[in-house]
C-alpha cells in the first residue's frame, strides 16, 4: 500500500501547469485526493486524469455484471 501511495504522489505536480504557481502542500494533498484544484493566482482548473481499472488490465466488473 505504501507503493501506492508514493506513485499517486509523484502524479501530483508541484506547481500550476498554466502559471507556474507553486501549490502548497495543503493543495498538493488536496489535489491527489480530490484529483481537481483551482489555482488560486489564475484560476485554472488543474484535473488529474484517473486510470480505471479497465486500462491497468484489471478485470472489468461493469461487463461481467452486464452479462450476468
């Protein structure tokens, strides 16, 4: 679980893409929870994209569900 933890967190970036502002800490951890922030100097929406289970090449539960 460790691991884990550790690659979301290098997923974060550490600054806005679009201005170059420098995100706290507080809005680093928020960032990987929620995985969208505003900045707060220009107002850009920062989105992580989520890799579903689907794309790591894990079983997909929705089309086993479906078929059942």
């Amino acid at each position: 679980m460790i691991a884990d933890n550790s690659s979301n967190r290098q997923e974060v970036p550490d600054a806005c893409p679009h201005c170059g502002n420098k995100l706290s800490p507080w809005q680093q951890v928020l960032l990987a929870t929620d995985r969208a922030l505003v900045c707060k100097k220009c107002w850009y929406r920062i989105i992580l994209d989520v890799i579903s289970e689907s794309k790591k090449g894990g079983p997909e539960k929705s089309k086993d569900k479906e078929h059942n």
